[in-house]
C-alpha cells in the first residue's frame, strides 16, 4: 500500500514552502533545522531536503554545536576542563 501523506502533514509541509524566506532567515540565524522542523511540525530529513532543493548550505556537526553555544549565557556555560586540585 503507498504511503499518503496525511492532510495535517500536507498542510505543514505547505506551510513551510510558503513560508520559505522565514525558515531559511531563521535557520541561517543559528535556529536549528531539529527545532524548525518541530515548530512546523515536518520531519528533519523532509526539511533537510528542502534545503538542498532551496541551495541553502547545511551545517556541519562543528557549526551546529557552535550555533547551539552562541545562544548559552555565559554564566550558563560549564567548562569541561578539569583543572589539577591545588
């Protein structure tokens, strides 16, 4: 049996085409593409996709955690490095 797509799933999907200046503004302003693709209630890998069609360059993992961290206070950040007891 092929996959259809569901009317709530094709309207989101309708949605983010349509919206297509606001993702890939929000994506290229650190969003990620994990939480573009909840709040427009589409799958990443469809979104994913979208972007390539769309030539909008994806991240790579370093950038990702990179544009995570940007949005982190300061005094939120805890460093990994462990310094020698005195």
């Amino acid at each position: 049996m092929p996959y259809t797509l569901t009317p709530q799933r094709h309207a989101a999907r309708e949605r983010v085409i349509a919206q297509r200046d606001d993702v890939t503004r929000r994506y290229t302003n650190g969003e990620s593409l994990l939480s573009l693709a909840h709040v427009y209630n589409v799958g990443n890998s469809w979104l994913r996709d979208r972007f390539a069609e769309w030539d909008i360059p994806l991240r790579t993992r370093s950038e990702s955690v990179k544009a995570a961290w940007r949005h982190v206070r300061k005094t939120e950040q805890v460093s990994t490095f462990r310094r020698p007891a005195d």
